[in-house]
C-alpha cells in the first residue's frame, strides 16, 4: 500500500475510535429510561429529552448496538453497557409484542411505559426485534432471548416465503404490487446476524432465505447492472413512472456490503463483483454531489426531478454505510481506489454532521451541507448507524493496518 495512505488510514483509525467513544458517551448520558427501562431516543442537540414516545426500531437497534459493543470490544465488556441493553431488551418483551391476525407482532411506537400506540404495515420492528434478542442471547446466553429471536426469525420467514398478506396496505384496483429491496436486505442481514450468535433455529429456512434475499437483491439490479432500482414488480421487472424509477444511494451501497460480506464469507468472488460494481461503485458516482459534496438521499435511474421534497438533502446514514463499503470493499480487492472513496467521505462526514461542542451527529442537512434539523434523536435516528459503522470501520482499519 501506498505509505500516504497508511498513514491516511492510522488517522482515521485513531479519529474513529476517539469518536465512538465521544458518540457512545452521549446516549449513556441522555438516553437511559431508568424507571422503565428502554430508551429516550427524541434528543435535542444538547441531549435534552423533546418527546418520551419510544420507538421500537430505535429501542431494538440501541439494545443491539449496546450488546455488540459488549460481545466485541473489551474496553465496552462491562455492566455500563450490558445492564441498560438487558432492561431494553426486557423491555421489548415485556410492552412491545401485540398478538395480530394469529401471530406476534411488533408495535412501532409505545409510550414511555409501553402502551401501543401505532403499528406499522411492514416487517422491520420485527426484524431489529430478533437483531436485539439474539445480540442480548450472545451476551448473556440466557434462553429467553433466543427462544424470542427464534420464535420471531419463524414469522419473518413465513412472511418473506409462505404469506405476507398479514403485512401491507389493502390492495385496491389501481395499486401496483412492488417487491422492496428492503425486505430482502433485511432477511439476508439477519440470516448473518444469527449465524454470528451462533442461534440454531432451522438450517433448510436459513438456507432458503438467504437464497432467496440474494436473488431478491440481484433482481434489482438493471440495465446492465448500471442502475439498482428500490422498487420492483413482484415477478422482477421494471414498474412504470416515478416510483419506479427510484434510487437510494445510500440504501443500495448498505445492501452492497451486506452482499459483498455474504461473498466474502462464503469465496463467491462473482457476487463479489456484483456487490462492489453495482451495489457500492456505480450508486456511490451516481449519488455523489460533485458541487457541495455528500451523497443525494434520491435520485431518478432517468435523470428526472425525483418527486421526494427532500431529494437533495445529505442525511448522516447512507455516509456512515458508504465508510464500511468502501474499507470492506478494499479488504476483498486490495485496491487503493476505495481507500480513496472511504477518505472522501469520512472527511465529508466528519467535517458536516459531527458535533464538536455537545457530541453525537447531526443527522439531517440540506444540499449545500447547512445543518437542516438540530436533534440527535428522533423517529429514525438512534443510536445505531453512527455507533455501527464507527465500530465497524475501526475494525476494518486495525484489519487492514495489522497485515
């Protein structure tokens, strides 16, 4: 490797480790719900607590993240970490399931105390549900949170691959059916996440889902492989108008490394190539706003106006997935090229988003990089992505830096 990128990557190996602290201290802080356990995740800038609703997506992902961090990381091995993720973890359990349509489902939101308040028509409170639960069963090996994990990875299942008419909007005459890359990302994320916390729960399903998300996942990819479109018929092909026509960059570069660490795992270097061309490359020069820098939240696979309002915003997810795409895109390749991508966008990312003075990142700005909302927490900003790709990129870098 070229010593000016050794020493660029011993920076940012020392600039990310301090910054997962820094991050990490401020939900310890201002998230902790101690009287009934749980997580304030509606944080203003400073930490203070704007609305004590509890989202299930947030209270699973800060359960999980904290559990990792305890299972990966010595300095984080202690009860600091482990007692706040086990009372979220109990707390899930406890106020968050809802028996629906003959099967357990997750709410989205509860209040403090844990009352429902909202369920939503898809699947994903359920999947950062068995995120949470196996994280909290590698912790503490305690049965309770695999049988919840297992129980819950057997619904997921049946709604991917059997019947997913529990899940969805009412079907009207005009409506067109549309196959998510969400869904599949998801099912293949935890396919890999049961398989690290060493969870037996049916070795067929585990075969067939996985099978299944990847070929989901490559469906979306079209024209050539130069474009991945979010949204697709249900038998593959192309929708027409707007919807679509849609990308997210920074969801299809997220889906690129989850991908490219299946290929990884299991030595198929054509998915490999398939990840990093058309899931990680090919959106990251698409998404990239060369005038003011960042990646776009939207763009149209044709070159039109995309219809979201908040196209043009740079939101702080897709740069913290773009950071472990990159350095794991390396790893596989050895090519400095993604040294390059990673620099460029870790110092777009540290320059913009990042607090200096109270800590944690903003998550929202608009084009030009002004910061567009103040909060730290929100509806669908927690204590996750940030904390995630930190750990993950350090990881990274010691790997690379260590051969």
């Amino acid at each position: 490797m070229d010593p000016e990128y050794v020493r660029t990557l011993q920076r940012w190996c020392f600039v990310i480790e301090e910054e997962l602290d820094k991050v990490l201290d401020f939900w310890q802080k201002y998230s902790h719900d101690t009287e009934h356990g749980g997580f304030f995740t509606c944080l203003d800038k400073d930490g203070k607590i704007y609305d004590e609703t509890k989202y299930v997506w947030l209270q699973a992902r800060q359960v999980w993240m904290y559990c990792k961090l305890y299972n990966e990381v010595p300095k984080y091995a202690n009860d600091q970490i482990l007692q706040p993720a086990l009372k979220g973890a109990q707390f899930l359990l406890n106020n968050c399931l809802i028996s629906r349509d003959g099967c357990k489902r997750c709410a989205f939101s509860v209040t403090k105390g844990g009352k429902a308040i909202k369920i939503q028509r898809t699947l994903f409170s359920e999947c950062f549900f068995v995120m949470a639960m196996s994280e909290a069963w590698r912790s503490t090996k305690e049965e309770i949170y695999q049988d919840a994990a297992v129980t819950m990875m057997m619904q997921i299942y049946h709604w991917c691959l059997v019947d997913d008419s529990a899940l969805g909007r009412e079907s009207l005459p005009g409506s067109v059916p549309m196959s998510s890359l969400a869904v599949p990302m998801m099912a293949l994320c935890l396919c890999h996440q049961i398989e690290t916390c060493a969870i037996e729960w049916s070795h067929s399903k585990a075969t067939t889902l996985k099978d299944w998300a990847i070929g989901q996942m490559l469906n979306h990819v079209k024209r050539g492989g130069a474009k991945v479109l979010e949204n697709i018929s249900p038998d593959g092909k192309e929708i027409s108008g707007s919807i679509g026509r849609v990308q997210i960059p920074g969801h299809t570069i997220e889906c690129g490394w989850f991908l490219l660490r299946h290929a990884m795992k299991i030595g198929d270097d054509e998915l490999a190539e398939k990840a990093i061309q058309s899931f990680i490359s090919a959106p990251f020069e698409q998404g990239w706003d060369d005038e003011y820098g960042g990646i776009l939240y939207f763009t149209d696979a044709d070159g039109f106006p995309p219809t979201q309002l908040e196209w043009n915003m740079k939101l702080w997810w897709p740069h913290n997935e773009a950071m472990i795409a990159f350095l794991l895109a390396y790893v596989h390749t050895k090519k400095e090229i993604f040294i390059k991508q990673f620099d460029k966008v870790a110092q777009y990312s540290f320059e913009k988003f990042v607090d200096k003075e109270h800590g944690e990142w903003f998550g929202y700005l608009h084009q030009d990089g002004r910061i567009s909302s103040r909060f730290k927490g929100a509806t669908w900003k927690g204590c996750f992505h940030i904390p995630r790709s930190l750990l993950m990129c350090k990881q990274l870098l010691s790997e690379i830096l260590n051969k």
